[in-house]
C-alpha cells in the first residue's frame, strides 16, 4: 500500500493508490481536508 500526504501552509491531506489512482481519504467533517497545524515544545527555564 503506498500512502501520499500533503503537508499544505492551510491545509493538509492523504491520498492511497487504489486500482492504479490516488484517492484522497475523508478525514473529520467528513471532509478531505484537514487544517494545518505545527506544534513546537519550548524549553523550560532552568
């Protein structure tokens, strides 16, 4: 099984190959497009 993701600067998606095609996969909403996010930890102050 191949998998593509689209890691986007607004949104994101995932896509399998079936029969030869990409399908995008539905996601929450039932939508398939999922809002980008980037969580970053920061260092606690010693």
């Amino acid at each position: 099984m191949f998998i593509g993701f689209d890691y986007g600067t607004a949104n994101c998606s995932v896509a399998i190959m079936r029969d030869g095609h990409p399908q995008l996969l539905t996601m929450e909403n039932n939508s398939v497009l999922l809002p980008s996010m980037l969580c970053a930890p920061t260092r606690a102050k010693r």
